[in-house]
C-alpha cells in the first residue's frame, strides 16, 4: 500500500499534493486541515484518514478525531496532530506510548518535516511530514510518501513543493 502524508495545510491545498499522491492508495493527514473543503477534496481524490488540529474548527473536529488508531498492513498506526517528537512527547502521549507503542507514529504540528526511530520505544517510527499550508514559519512546504507491505514500510521519500507563499498553477 503506497500513502501519501500530510499535514499543517491551513486551509490551503497545493495542486502539486494530487500529482504527488496520484499513485498513492491512501492520504493520511495530520491535523490542521484548515477547512473542510481541503478534506473533502482530498477525500474525493484517495481514501482519506484525517485528525484534527488545533486551528481546526468545529466543523473539522465534528468531521474527524482528535486521534486515530489502525492496523495498515499489519503495522499498528497511531496519528495525531499534537504529540511532540522523540524523546520530549506530550505527557499524554507519552503515557500511551508507555502502555502501547504504535509501530508508525505520525504528529504534524511543528511545522519540522522528521522521519526518525525511538530507540527507547522499540521499532517505533515517528513520522511528521512538516507542512504542506501557506501558513506558519516554515520556507518549504513538505509531503512523505511510503509503502507500506507485510509489516514493513520501505521507499520513504520526502517531497519539496516548492516555498511556502508560492501558489501552484
């Protein structure tokens, strides 16, 4: 299964987001969706799996959770939109990925694109995509794109659109 990950859009969806994940099964978004028309789009587009961000409003938060918990081909995933990063978690999430470490875990928020291992937490794999949105401090707008097969997840790949504030023809 190829996905395709997203985050921080704010309310502003890149053309070049479709191109990118044209041949990716699944979208997975992070939070801070901005609006439900980004949502919707991408949801007409792949198969959608989305949390809330905190710029979200209720619209968005009555539409997706806060939290989402799933088996993709036999690895446990766990997104959310606030979580922090290996090792300074939130003390939330830290108390949950005590009890029970995810095999995948993905956060947005920080706007820092970061693919790394928690070597306190077994084989988990944290993932944030950065942001994809006009909105925040970061200078480029970011994507990942992954398989994920038998357990595994392999061909990770870190996507550049361009410089935030540039708009896609």
């Amino acid at each position: 299964m190829k996905i395709g990950l997203l985050s921080d859009t704010h309310g502003y969806l890149d053309d070049k987001v479709l191109s990118y994940f044209d041949s990716c099964d699944e979208i997975w978004h992070a939070g801070d969706i901005g609006n439900l028309e980004v949502a919707d789009r991408l949801a007409a587009f792949k198969p959608l799996r989305a949390v809330y961000g905190n710029v979200d409003d209720a619209a968005v938060r009555r539409a997706h959770p806060e939290h989402a918990r799933f088996d993709c081909e036999g690895l446990d995933v766990w997104i959310t939109h606030i979580g922090g990063y290996p090792p300074r978690y939130t003390p939330e999430v830290l108390r949950e990925l005590r009890q029970r470490p995810p095999d995948i875990f993905v956060c947005g928020h920080s706007h820092i694109l970061r693919v790394m291992r928690d070597p306190k937490l077994g084989k988990l794999l944290y993932l944030n995509p950065g942001a994809a949105g006009q909105h925040g401090f970061h200078q480029i707008k970011t994507l990942l794109r992954f398989d994920v097969q038998a357990g595994k997840v392999s061909g990770m790949e870190a996507i550049e659109l361009g410089k935030r504030g540039a708009i896609s023809s």
